[in-house]
C-alpha cells in the first residue's frame, strides 16, 4: 500500500497538476494481484451460491474470469438481473 500518492493525467499533450490518490495499491504492483484475488474471490462465491447462473454437468459457469475480467452467465434476464444486484451490493453500491 501507497502513502500520499499522486498521479497526473496526460492529455493532448499537456499533462495535469499531480492529484492526490486517497487510497489502493500500484496497477502492476506485487500486491496488487493479491489484493484483487482476496477481493473478487467473495464475489464469485455469492453470484456462485445464488442458483441464477448455468451449470455444466457438475462444473458452475456464473462466474468464468480470467485475470480482471469477469462474466455473468445466467438462463434469463431475471437471472442476469439477480447477478447484477448482488454485484452491484458487494461493491458497496457505488458505482
């Protein structure tokens, strides 16, 4: 974790004053990956558990991620909208 970090923006050319970064981790850091996983792992636990996604034999595809990216899969648009509450509450609704 980072202490008084600031980040500037280059736009056209012309790069801004440094802002202040409140709180986080370095995209790319050594910690960053880690801080992710602990993060969306709960995530993927709830969308999992919440039986509005599609199953494959035995294998749960709600959820498939790769890296950062992540899909809602679902049988419905109902279901889809489930999916989407529960991620939009895990976040802390701030988006």
């Amino acid at each position: 974790m980072y202490r008084n970090s600031t980040s500037r923006v280059r736009n056209r050319g012309l790069l801004s004053e440094p802002l202040p970064i409140g709180h986080g981790s370095r995209q790319g850091g050594k910690s960053s990956t880690l801080f992710y996983l602990i993060y969306i792992n709960g995530l993927i636990e709830k969308v999992e558990e919440s039986d509005n996604g599609r199953c494959i034999y035995d294998i749960n595809m709600t959820s498939p991620s790769v890296a950062d990216d992540m899909v809602l899969v679902t049988y419905s648009k109902n279901g889809l909208d489930r999916l989407l509450k529960i991620s939009y509450e895990y976040a802390g609704g701030g988006f």
